[in-house]
C-alpha cells in the first residue's frame, strides 16, 4: 500500500493560505463572462505551449499557436495538438466528476500520446520495458522501477487518491503528491511529464482549486526549470530501488506548493485588475458591495423579491450567526431592509429602497449587466 511520508511545513501552511486566498479573490470578484473565458482560452494555450516547451519541444511559440486547434500527424505539431485535446477531456471529466482511476490516466495518456504510424488506442498500456530519465550520470539522471512492478505501484497510487484518509488532506498536496509519484513510477514510454501535470491539475479542480481554470503552473515550473528537476531527485539515488521508493517528500512538495502559490496569486492578481477595469464604469451602488452584497442583490435583483435568513445562509455558505451579523450591518448600511418592519425579529429581508430602484433599472438592460449572473 503506498503510504507517502512527509511533513507540512510552516511555509507550506502559509503558501496553503495564499492559495486559499487566491481561489476565494477569484471566486467572488466581478468579471463578465466574456472576460473570464477570454483569460480562460489564454491560461489553456500558454499550458500547452509551455508544458511542450519542458518536454524539449523546439518549435517556436508562434508555430505552436498554429498547432493549438489543428489536427497534425507530424510530431512536434501532434504533441501541441493533443495536449489541447487533453485539456478539453479535463474540463467533461470535471462536469461529470469523474474519479480518478487506473482508466482515466490510460485513456488521459492516449489522448496526449504522439502517435506516428497506426490508430490510436483508447487507453494506454504501462511499458513493458525499463526506460531511463537523461542521460546516464548526468544530474538528472534517473532509472525508474522495472516494467514488472509498474502494474502494482499504479494500483496503489490510484487506491491512495481515492483513500478515505486522503480525503482530509488539502487538495494542493495531494495534487503534489500524486505528480511526484506518478513521476517516479514512470509509467509509460514518453509522456509522463504532460500526464503528471494533467492529474496534479484535475486533482485540484476536484479538489475547489481550479481557480475558473486561470492559472498556469508550467509557468513557474519554465521560469524554475533547473530547481524543479533539483526538487524532483530531491539528491536521491539514481536507481528506484535505492530509496526512492520510500523517501520523504517534503522537500519536493515544499516547492510543488510554493511554485502554485506563486501562479495563483499571479492569476489572482490579473482578476482582480480586469475586475477593476471593469467595475469602475459600475453604478456606484453596485461598485461599493463585497462579494456576498453582490451574490445578494443579483438574488434579489434578478429572481427574487425577497430573501429568507435561511436563503442567505444557503447562497452564501455562512452560518447563522455570521448571516446575523452581516444582515444588522446591512441593514444599517442602506443596503437591504426588514421585509416584515413591525416584526420583533429579523427573518427575512428585501432591498433597501436605493437599490429597490437600481435592481429595477438594470432589468430594463439586462445585456449590459448580464456579467453580474456569472
């Protein structure tokens, strides 16, 4: 059974936090769809093109923008091509929450697999030879586990994501995790690098960390790249067998987590700009609201004409005695009013006036506000 070792660090915790951070600014700011699936599209295309980049692809990056969407039978422009393929197997799997499993990775595999002569198979099958990573005594050099035992150290792998006990562990160390096991299995021929950051990005999706699908990774992994294969040998024997297979990963997931901190606040940082750039030709009334203002007034503006205590608990995911809180600040705001004034107690609430009218106007242009539904 595998069974990783290692220690969550106080840097950790913190780039844990940032992270955390990161995904609720994402989350909660305003951008209109149009926006956000533009900065989408983008975030996918430079993954593909720096992903191949780290796996010696020598096409330019212009090259490969022509590759992204057409369908290719040469190498190098087949790799771009299947990649963006896969990605898009990420974003059904993710709509249909599929688990992962042994059958995910191969049919994952076989979708960025380059194939040079024959059909493409549905799935994957593991080497059944012994491959090595660089060239021999260089420093990346690397001889994962021998062909016979790769069926095995799969199974377990896949068993411990799906383990109960590793549902408490925070999606970015398990997405950490599972990218420096399946590194070090080596599963397949060609294509472990490509695969390894497609599962460590699902597992993060699954986990509430997609981030609407805006960060990058490969990006600090491009700017990094000599301390990311450092912090992949972790200074370890050459050999699986001579302690890799039961080493502690620390050191490894110290960086895994640092280099997705980085990215996150990095995406974070570019929503929060266009969101500005955006808001600032908002109503002020609009524009002075935090996120869970915003949640409530486009309830109230767009499908209800009025909201219960328990409906802003539901809508926000706060508990009651924050909802309390927040309903007496609102209230005193000018933001929202007791639906019922003569009641002793609050238990349910409309639009304070001022926005009674705003929600009114903007239902006479529901084009131009449409990004507030998003």
């Amino acid at each position: 059974m595998y069974n990783p070792r290692f220690t969550i660090t106080n840097t950790m915790a913190q780039n844990l936090m940032k992270i955390q951070k990161a995904s609720i600014l994402v989350e909660n700011l305003p951008l209109p769809s149009s926006i956000l699936d533009t900065l989408r599209k983008e975030s996918r295309e430079e993954t593909v093109i720096l992903s191949t980049k780290l796996e010696g692809n020598t096409l330019d990056e212009q090259a490969k923008r022509e590759a992204l969407y057409l369908q290719n039978t040469s190498g190098e422009q087949q790799e771009v091509y299947n990649l963006m393929k896969a990605i898009d197997y990420l974003d059904e799997c993710e709509e249909r929450q599929l688990p992962i499993t042994e059958g995910f990775i191969r049919k994952l595999h076989a979708i960025i697999r380059v194939i040079n002569h024959g059909r493409r198979p549905r799935q994957s099958e593991y080497r059944t030879e012994q491959n090595q990573v660089g060239k021999r005594n260089q420093p990346n050099w690397y001889l994962p586990p021998e062909p016979q035992d790769i069926p095995i150290l799969m199974e377990d792998l896949v068993a411990w994501v799906n383990s109960p006990n590793t549902q408490v562990i925070p999606a970015p160390i398990k997405a950490g995790v599972v990218m420096w096991q399946f590194l070090t299995i080596h599963p397949y021929m060609d294509g472990n690098g490509r695969t390894a950051r497609m599962i460590a990005t699902y597992i993060l999706r699954l986990g509430g960390f997609g981030l609407k699908g805006l960060f990058v990774l490969e990006s600090f992994y491009d700017r990094n790249l000599k301390e990311y294969y450092k912090n992949l040998q972790m200074g370890l024997q050459h050999n699986y067998y001579y302690g890799r297979n039961d080493c502690d990963i620390t050191q490894w997931l110290e960086f895994f987590i640092s280099g997705l901190s980085e990215v996150f606040v990095e995406a974070a940082k570019l929503v929060e700009e266009k969101s500005k750039e955006y808001t600032t030709v908002e109503p002020e009334l609009i524009r002075i609201l935090d996120p869970n203002q915003r949640i409530v007034f486009t309830k109230l503006a767009f499908q209800y004409s009025w909201a219960s205590t328990s409906d802003l608990r539901n809508w926000l995911n706060l508990s009651d005695r924050t909802i309390r809180d927040k309903v007496k600040k609102w209230i005193d705001s000018g933001f929202i009013m007791p639906r019922d004034s003569d009641g002793q107690r609050i238990r349910s609430i409309v639009l304070a006036p001022e926005y009674q009218s705003l929600a009114q106007e903007i239902r006479l242009e529901p084009e131009r506000y449409r990004y507030l539904l998003k």
